[in-house]
C-alpha cells in the first residue's frame, strides 16, 4: 500500500498576550506587490483590494490583463439550445461590461500581455476595436483574440469580427514595405507573441505583422474564414513556432523559416503545401482534415523536415485513412528513417474501427522513439461488429518505454496495438489507458473531458482484458 500522508493541523486559539506577527509581505515595496499579484487570475487580483487601503488599488498595476472565463460556460452544454442562446447574450454583456470596467480603471503604462477569450462575434465590433486600441497604445508583447464560439462551431464569414485595418497604420497597403517614419510607428511593433481565434483576418494582415514585429516569436490563426494564402519566407523573422488551423479557404502554405521549431497546421486534400528551409524544426503538428488521409501523402509534403523531427502528432479520421505506404497491403515506397523522433501522437476521430496497424510503419522507422501516444474521439456509436485482428511486421522496439491509449473502449483497434508493442517492445515501463473521450473537450474550459457512466464500464473492461497479459515489470495505469 503507498504512503499516506495525513496532515496534523489544528486551530490554535492565540493568547492575548502573545506578540501580533508582522504580515511580511505587506513590507514588500508596491513594485514587488503588484508583480506577486501579476501570477493570480484578473479575478483573484481584484480580490485583494479588500485587504487593506494600501491594496486598494495595487491590482490595477498588472501589466497582464488576461480576460478569461472558463468558468462562465461550465455545465452549459447540458442546457436547451433557447436556454443556451439566451444565457449566451447575457453572458456576453456581462463580459463586455467587466472588461469595459477594468479598462476605466487600469493605470499600467506598459502591457505584456493582453487576451481577450470570450464568445463574441462581429456585433461587439466597436467594443473590442476599443480594446484592441487600448492595448496597442501600451508596448504590448503578447496579445490573444480568441472569440470562438463554446459550441466549437464557426461563425459565419458575415458575423465574424474582422481585424481593424486602421491599427495598422498608414503603410498597410504595401505590407513589405516598413512605415515612412521608421518601424517605431506601428504600435504593435514590440509584439512576440500574436494569436487570432474566430477572427476574420486576411493574409495581407498576417503578413504585415510579420514583416512589422521584428521581435514576435510566436503566431497562431486559427479558424479564419477569409484566409486564403499564407506565406512565411525569410531568414529575418525571429518566428519559432506557427499554427495555421481550422482555415477552410486555405489553398496555398509556403513555409521556411531558418528559426522556426514548432508548426501546426491543418492539411487538406485542396492545399498547397511547401516546407523547406527549416533546420531547427523539432515539433510538427498536423490535423488532416477530413477528405482522405494518407501517409503517402504526408510523407512526401514533410520529406524536407522528418529526419529532424523530435515531436510528431497527427490527427485524422479513421474512415479516410488510406493504407498506401504500408508494406502488408501493397505499399511500394518505404518509410525514410525518422532518427531524432522521440514523442509520436495519433488522434483518431470517427465512428469506424479502422486497424492502426498500418502507422507502425512509422514507429518502425523511428528508432529513438520513447513514448507513443494515441487518443480515440468518437463521432457517434462505436461499430457492433468486430472486424479480423491485424498484425503488424516484428520489429524489435529498444528504446520505446511508455504506450498511452486515450479514448479507450476496448475495440479491436485498440487490443491489436496493445499486442503489437507487447510482442516487440523491449524496455516497456508502462502502459496508460483513459476511457474518456478525447474529442469532448470543452471549447473554452481547460478541464479534462467529463466522466460519464460508460466510462467506469470501460475502465472495468480494460481490467479484464489486460489481467494476465502484461509483464510482471510493465505497469498498467488506468486514468
């Protein structure tokens, strides 16, 4: 039995006569105050004004003015979609209205950071052009406009908010080109780190952030309905990691960057796609839309980078995976040796019970690989009828040491994965199961998937099916 460890702690009335203790912090000068009250939520921070007059006020230094309300929209998704909407709208005013407050009374000079995450669409478009021109006035390093919708559905183009041109300065019809007066004019100059969620942004915007940030490091657009083309090219941009996601007008992605080291983004079969010239590139992401993946398809868009990749995580759904470069089933062209790779993800949406033996390939083919992660989503009903059990070709795994199966429901994909790392694998720790759906996450709450009835069935099912199967030295952990 582990430790367990108990906590002796009692109430302790003080004797009148004991000597008042001194409140150390309250000695702090305000400069160290405020940057203690900087690590609480916007919330917490203003919370502290009651302590004491000197308090009152020190909130309103923060230079980080993050407006984030995960909480707000817990529980909604068991709501009415007529209750929903209208909760929707008071929640919204209610939003607007706290931001609008701490704005009026914020006395920081300096910004570094400035998020606003909220469901809010094009009819708020004087407000958040307001806040927007609050931040830009304050040597703003980090600001995020993330208004996507809870449900996780896309506002149309027509109710989108659009990015307000005029922030952009003077020089924005020739995006290349830097301002008249010099790069100081652009008040975002100082960014390094920019994100637009649900925001209707166009290239020309993005690529005038680029060419005007010398500092930004960090880029993310992420459901932009008018985004069309996009271009990163150049040895001077200081940008390290890029996500282009969720841009169904995207048909054209030139990427090469001699800094970059992380990218996500989302492929389809319409894109055209271009890497090239990205040494350091260490963690790619990929979520293949859903008009057909194929490995073949994939290796030959990323020939340029694979060999340095240390992170690999894909996401595709399980009817559209075509079987091309696996060797079994007729695939001709091998897999070309991913040396660096330690960390390989699969994220599986999709109702059919597809085999995911055929990404074995890739595990073959990456000889450093310590830990592979897969994560099941369903769409709807798991399939009634089990199919034939693959296998996949023996392989000797030396250096692979943790297998996690997110999403488990005991389907047949999942059991012959299991027993092909049991039969090849060589220093195995453990193996992590999750029965929890890795497709229910909320879209503006960071807690885990909720746990719902059939998820204790499960769980009790990978108890039988595991029980006598693993190695004394191997340790199952159910989640």
């Amino acid at each position: 039995m582990g430790r367990i460890v108990t906590s002796d702690f009692r109430h302790v009335k003080c004797s009148k006569k004991e000597q008042k203790l001194e409140d150390g912090i309250s000695q702090c000068p305000d400069d160290v105050l405020v940057s203690i009250l900087s690590y609480l939520t916007l919330e917490d921070a203003a919370r502290t004004s009651v302590l004491s007059k000197r308090w009152v006020n020190l909130w309103l230094f923060v230079s980080g003015l993050d407006f984030d309300t995960a909480k707000v929209w817990k529980g909604l998704e068991e709501l009415k979609y007529s209750e929903y909407h209208e909760l929707r709208r008071i929640n919204r005013q209610n939003y607007i209205n706290w931001v609008n407050k701490v704005l009026q009374s914020h006395k920081a000079t300096a910004l570094d950071v400035f998020r606003i995450r909220f469901d809010l669409n094009n009819s708020s478009r004087d407000e958040i052009d307001k806040w927007l021109h609050y931040a830009s006035a304050r040597n703003l390093q980090s600001l995020e406009l993330n208004l996507l919708r809870y449900d996780g559905f896309s506002f149309e183009v027509r109710e989108a908010y659009a990015f307000p041109p005029d922030l952009l300065g003077p020089s924005y019809e020739n995006p290349s080109a830097p301002f008249p007066d010099g790069i100081n004019s652009f008040v975002f100059k100082n960014l390094r780190t920019l994100a637009f969620k649900s925001v209707a942004v166009s290239g020309e915007v993005v690529r005038f952030f680029l060419h005007n940030c010398p500092f930004l490091e960090c880029l993310t657009v992420n459901n932009s309905h008018i985004l069309d083309k996009f271009e990163v090219c150049g040895p001077s941009f200081a940008l390290k990691h890029l996500e282009i996601t969720d841009c169904p007008k995207l048909v054209s992605l030139i990427v090469s960057g001699a800094n970059l080291v992380s990218l996500r983004f989302t492929e389809r079969a319409k894109n055209s796609l271009v890497i090239k010239n990205v040494p350091n590139l260490v963690d790619l992401n990929i979520v293949w839309s859903p008009l057909g993946f194929s490995i073949g398809r994939m290796i030959s868009c990323l020939c340029c980078c694979l060999s340095m990749l240390e992170i690999l995580t894909f996401k595709v759904l399980a009817c559209d995976i075509t079987y091309d470069y696996y060797e079994d089933v007729g695939g001709v062209v091998a897999v070309p040796q991913l040396t660096r790779l330690k960390q390989l993800t699969v994220v599986v949406g999709g109702p059919k019970d597809e085999s995911l033996i055929p990404f074995t390939s890739l595990i073959r083919a990456s000889p450093n690989l310590e830990k592979f992660i897969v994560k099941f989503g369903s769409l709807s009903k798991p399939p009634k009828k089990r199919r034939a059990s693959w296998k996949g070709l023996a392989f000797p795994l030396e250096r692979l040491q943790v297998v996690e199966i997110l999403g488990y429901t005991g389907r047949v994909t999942e059991m012959e994965l299991v027993e092909y790392f049991l039969e090849n694998v060589v220093a195995l720790k453990r193996i992590v199961i999750d029965p929890r759906d890795q497709l229910r996450l909320p879209t503006h709450t960071n807690h885990h998937p909720h746990d719902n009835p059939k998820d204790t069935i499960y769980r009790d099912l990978a108890k039988q099916q595991f029980q006598g199967l693993l190695p004394s030295e191997v340790e199952l952990v159910l989640l």
